[in-house]
C-alpha cells in the first residue's frame, strides 16, 4: 500500500483565497483524522470521520474551515477565506479500527503559506 | 488550553547514552497514551503506546513510562543512536478526545 496520500505538498496562495488541502488514506481504514501542526500548538486535531461520516469537528478552528469525506478514499479540507494566521503544515491520518487506541499512519502533510 | 504538555522543545545527547523525553498532561481521564517520532518532511509515526492500567511498557530500545498520580509520560531510549534524531510527540486520548503535545526535538551526536 501507498501509505497515505496529499496533495499538494506544498501551498502558497495570498490572503483572502480558497485553499483545497486532499487525502487520499489507506484502503480499508475506518476512520481518517486532519490535522494541523504549528510550533506554538504542536499538533491540534481538527475533525475525525467514521465511515465517511464527521464525528468530531470540535476542532475546526472557525466556520473558516470545512472539511468533507464524500467516499472511503478521498477527503478534503478547505480554508474559505484564508488568512495568515492559517500557515502551517496539515496532515492527514487514517486508521483501522476503533479509534484512537489504533495506530494513526499519518501521511506526509501539506505545507501551507498564507501571505 | 494545553491539556498535553513537552515542556523541553529540544534535546541533545551523545551516541550510546540514555535518552529520557517528558510529558505532562493535565486531564485524568486520559486512558491511553502515545509517542509519535517525526523526521523533517515526513509525517509523524506511531513508536509505542500505554495503556493506563499499566505503568511500563517495552519495545526494543523504547520504554515508556506512566506516573497516573503525577499525570506524567516518559520515554526512553537506550542505547540512544543518531538516526533516532527526530520530534517526538506524546498524545493523550480519552473516548472522542484526543490531544498532542507541542514536540521535542531530540539530537543524537554521534
């Protein structure tokens, strides 16, 4: 297996644009996880799907954000509009099983720049 | 709100000695615990887990210790060596909840 996949690895785009992050995890995980790294917050999760589905998006920093699962092997992330605060490097995981007490493989995430 | 906790952003230690990285958390409720290990450009990897109802767990080179009454992770690495340098993250779940700590990048000198 590919191990999990995204696209772009890196972004740079001006404030106030659309940014579109994707994630292609591994065939057969259940559960698929985004995050968002920063050096002041370390890793912050920001949603979780279940079968496709969005069980946990408590932390989606601002209707800003949207996240979507349309099938078992493609999600999005967008930013509309984004802001410069949003510069980081988001990753994507997946896993199998129930949930957090499985390991997460992690793909190899998207560098984001906001100007 | 930090509810995991790497108080120690970096770390160096020479080839061959123990390395020793920490972790605090703040929510007793956390049942389960991880060490991730991230290279440059890479994203993070599962190292080794704990459950709360043990307080050591083993793999190789790798101990993880947890302290419930001081809310504190440890993990080791003996003998260290330098293609263990890296950002070692701890994560902490709970049911739906689950948090990362902020990192400490760890430099194995040969």
């Amino acid at each position: 297996d590919a191990g999990v996949i995204q696209s772009p690895r890196h972004e740079v785009t001006e404030m106030g644009q659309e940014v579109t992050l994707r994630c292609k995890p591994i065939s057969g995980h259940d559960y698929l996880f985004w995050y968002r790294q920063t050096m002041m917050r370390g890793l912050e999760l920001l949603i979780y799907f279940n079968n496709n589905v969005p069980i946990d998006d408590s932390g989606m920093p601002e209707d800003r954000f949207s996240a979507k699962m349309p099938n078992a092997s493609f999600s999005t992330l967008k930013i509309q509009p984004s802001e410069p605060r949003d510069s980081a490097v988001y990753f994507c995981a997946s896993s199998l099983g129930q949930g957090y007490t499985d390991t997460q493989y992690f793909g190899p995430g998207t560098r984001l720049t906001v100007l | 709100d930090q509810q995991v906790k790497q108080n120690s952003p970096s770390l160096s230690v020479q080839e061959g000695r123990i390395s020793i990285l920490n972790c605090d958390y703040t929510n007793s409720m956390f049942d389960y615990f991880l060490w991730y290990k991230k290279y440059p450009a890479e994203g993070p990897t599962f190292l080794i887990s704990i459950s709360s109802i043990k307080d050591k767990n083993e793999d190789g080179r790798f101990t993880v210790f947890l302290n419930k009454s001081a809310k504190h992770l440890s993990l080791h690495i003996v003998p260290s060596q330098p293609g263990d340098s890296a950002v070692y993250f701890c994560a902490a779940s709970a049911g739906n909840q689950f948090y990362f700590g902020t990192g400490t990048s760890l430099t194995v000198i040969p």
